[in-house]
C-alpha cells in the first residue's frame, strides 16, 4: 500500500512538473527563462514544483475589475475625456499612457506635492475630518501603532457623524495589523474588508499579488496617493530607520475621479460589491487646469503595464529623466531604455537610498550599477536617511508620483497606481522636490569590483531573484 501511494505521489510530481513546464513554455518572457525553467522542472521536480508556484510568472487573470462589469463607470469615464480633453495636446506624448491605463487625460486638475509624513499625515487627516458624504482608504501597510491609531480615530470620528466610511488593507502587508484594530473599526461603523475575508486565493497569490496602492478619497473631491503607509516608521519615528523620506501627491479635479475608480475596482475585487451609484463621479475642474491622470497597472491586465509605463515615460524623454525609487532591480527593456537615453546624451540619475530596509533588492541593485553607469547613468544614494518616495520626471513637462517602484515586483506582481501629470508646473514643482534630495545624496563611483565583500558577493547571487524583487 506504501508502495501504491508513494508511485502515485510521484506521478502527481512529474505530472505536475509537466504541466508547469508547459506553463513556462507559454508564458515566459525569454526563451533563455522558458528553458532554464523546463530543465529544472523535468530534472528536479521535488525542489522546482514548489519554487515554480512562488517564482513562475502567471498572470491574475481572475481578477476582475468593476470597471469591466459596469458599462454606466466605463461611459462615464469616456465622457470625463472627451468633455475635459486638454484643448492643446500635451507636449509630452500621452497615447502610450491612455491605452496603458484604459482611461483618458483630461485638463481641469490641480496637486500638491506633500513631502515626508509631517505633510502628507496632517494633509489626508484634515481632509478624513472635512468630509461630508464617505471617506475611502486604501493602504499596503497599516500597523496598530501611535500613527495608525490616529488613523483610527479620524476614521471612527467620521463614522460617528454619518460619514460613510471604507476601509481595505492589504492582507500580506498588514498581516501584522491586531483584529482589535479592525473591529473596534467595524464597531465604530467603518466598512472595513477583514484580510482574512476577501475574496481570491489564500496561498501563492496572495503572496505575490500585492496591491501596494495606497489611497485616501473624501467626497469625491479630493484625492490623496504616493509611497507612504500608516506607521510610525513613517514618520520618522523608527530608530531603526531614521528619518524617513517619502512623498504623497494630493489631487483635485477629474483625475480623483480616475483615482477612485482604481479604488472602486479594488474594493469589488475584495468584496464582490459594485460603488459606481454610491460615489460621487463629479469632481468638478481646478482653476490650476492641469492635464493629468491616474495610471493603474498590475498583473491583472492583459499587457505588462507597470514596466510600460516606466518605459514609456523614458522612451519618449528629449531632454532629462530623474527617477526616486526605494528599490532598482528592473527588468531588461526599463534597463536598456535607461541605457540609451544616457547613451543619447539625456541627463539620466537615478535616487536611491543608502539605508537598507531589505537587504536582497538592497544588495541585487548593485548588480545592475555598473551596466547603467558605463552608458552614463548617474547614481544616486539618498544619505539623510531611508528614502521611500517614487516619483518620476522626465523633461520640463511630466511629472509622475505614486505607488510604483523601479523593479520587477512592481512592474508585473503589484496591483500600482501613479499619478501622471503633464504639465510644466507639475514638472517644476517635482524639480524642486528631487533637487533638495540630491543635495542630500552622494553620487556613487565604486565599481562592484572593489565594494565590500557583503556587496561584491552578495549583489550577483540576490540578482537571481529579481524576477519577484
């Protein structure tokens, strides 16, 4: 009987290997990684089958999104765009982004920068504390902290006064995250999404398909996204970390209807109810008129948008491209696009932070350095602390601030959101920002060869996992 059971399992294994085989064959990106994957499979099926369910790439398709079951958000949206379309077409291209995000730039906005948690927190609570009508949040990381706890109250208040209140976290995220928190939320009359509840797989999805989106909405009026969580780390109050450099972007105008459309997909996904009729679709126009949009990508889009939209951005740059980013383990057509801008003469720097946070993306950045600094990328380490903020600005005339990293997870396993303007004020105003960072950063020069050994040996090896970095 032993004997029966264990040929059985064996044969589920090899069975299994083939199929995923199969699965690489179709859906790898490379024939080098199709094959390197079916070698492994086939040879060593006891160690491949489980490292293919973490690190194979699989699109979500069974995500699916309120956009796509409700024509009434999709004709609404349509009409945003042809009703708001800017009278003069950008200077930066836009198409490449439309088709990317599925939804229109539209003229009639305005934003602020908000820079580090002693802007931004203040900012989205007093917006909690305005509210009139429902407050939606969204965030990655929410932790049962002093910060959190504020969160917390402002949310509850607002219940308390007959505000509609929603409330979704993401469940690897914010595992950490006490049930206490939640249900004196959900006493309080917040709609919160129990992590534990949400709709979707409970294993290797949930693992790797974050949504890293971080959203805060009042009214319909007015928008809040960017790099920062809910925690006291982001504030600047983690000894461990220091001072803690990040940026959220506030957003008024049509482009918060586009925000929270991404938010009423999300909370369909989580919770199988469909927002289009609770929510108020409009924003009405900024007197600033600024063109912009939201970019919303993830695995559950048919194309791999968030490497698009990074791509995107760099290919269509004639003059400069700064780019903040925690983290830099991008993949070979980001890479090489950064490579020939610098190679065409482009003002290209990369901001990155000198602190760790976590040591594999840390240590697999060093192995791409050298390749993009022999082609005349700049290099830049943020020093006055770990810095978290992803913005983008290419030219004088795009300026882009959200949720997106400069690497693979972000680019095909994160559900993102980047708020996109195209706008010379926008530009400016994200020039200044990033200028005062390189003030505090260093330009780095040492080749791999002759880092520390922690570096020289560990930078190759992490670099193997970049596919899920």
């Amino acid at each position: 009987m032993v004997a029966i059971l264990t040929f059985l399992g064996l044969a589920a294994l090899e069975l299994t290997a083939i199929w995923f085989a199969w699965r690489a064959i179709s859906s790898a990106r490379t024939s080098q990684g199709a094959l390197g994957w079916v070698i492994f499979l086939l040879a060593v099926p006891y160690l491949a089958v489980p490292l293919f369910l973490f690190l194979g790439h699989h699109r979500f398709r069974q995500y699916v999104t309120a956009r796509r079951d409700s024509e009434e958000v999709t004709t609404r949206v349509r009409d945003f765009g042809n009703r708001l379309a800017p009278a003069v077409p950008p200077e930066f291209p836009v198409r490449a982004f439309e088709r990317i995000s599925d939804m229109p730039v539209m003229r009639g906005n305005d934003m602020r920068l908000l820079v580090d948690g002693d802007a931004a927190f203040p900012a989205m609570f007093d917006a909690i504390d305005a509210a009139q009508t429902y407050v939606l949040v969204q965030f990655y990381i929410v932790r049962d902290d002093p910060t959190g706890r504020v969160l917390h109250d402002r949310l509850t208040a607002a219940a308390a006064r007959g505000v509609l209140v929603r409330f979704v976290c993401d469940p690897v995220g914010s595992m950490k995250l006490s049930t206490t928190y939640l249900s004196e939320l959900s006493a309080a009359g917040v709609h919160v999404v129990e992590p534990a509840q949400m709709r979707g797989p409970r294993n290797r999805f949930q693992l790797n398909f974050r949504n890293h989106r971080k959203t805060v909405i009042v009214d319909g009026l007015v928008g809040f996204t960017g790099g920062l969580n809910v925690g006291e780390e982001y504030m600047g109050r983690d000894p461990g970390f220091g001072a803690w450099r990040d940026t959220q972007i506030e957003l008024h105008g049509p482009v918060v209807s586009q925000l929270q459309l991404v938010f009423a997909e999300d909370w369909h996904w989580a919770t199988g109810e469909v927002l289009i009729e609770a929510l108020n679709w409009e924003a009405g126009t900024a007197e600033a008129d600024m063109s912009a949009m939201v970019v919303a990508t993830g695995p559950g889009d048919s194309m791999e948008t968030g490497a698009l939209f990074y791509f995107s951005a760099i290919a269509n740059a004639r003059k400069r491209i700064w780019i903040a980013s925690p983290y830099f383990v991008p993949d070979r057509d980001v890479l090489t696009a950064l490579k020939h801008a610098a190679l065409e003469g482009l003002d290209v720097r990369l901001l990155l932070p000198e602190v760790v946070d976590h040591r594999i993306p840390w240590l697999a950045a060093f192995a791409f350095f050298d390749e993009v600094r022999e082609a005349g990328v700049q290099v830049w380490r943020y020093s006055a602390g770990f810095m978290h903020q992803k913005a983008i600005l290419v030219d004088d005339c795009f300026a882009a601030v959200g949720t997106s990293n400069l690497d693979n997870r972000s680019f095909r396993l994160n559900f993102e959101a980047m708020a996109a303007f195209f706008d010379p004020r926008a530009a400016a105003a994200a020039e200044a920002m990033l200028e005062r960072d390189f003030d505090r950063a260093f330009r780095m020069e040492t080749p791999l060869a002759d880092q520390r050994a922690l570096i020289r040996y560990g930078a190759p090896v992490s670099r193997l996992f970049a596919p899920i970095l």
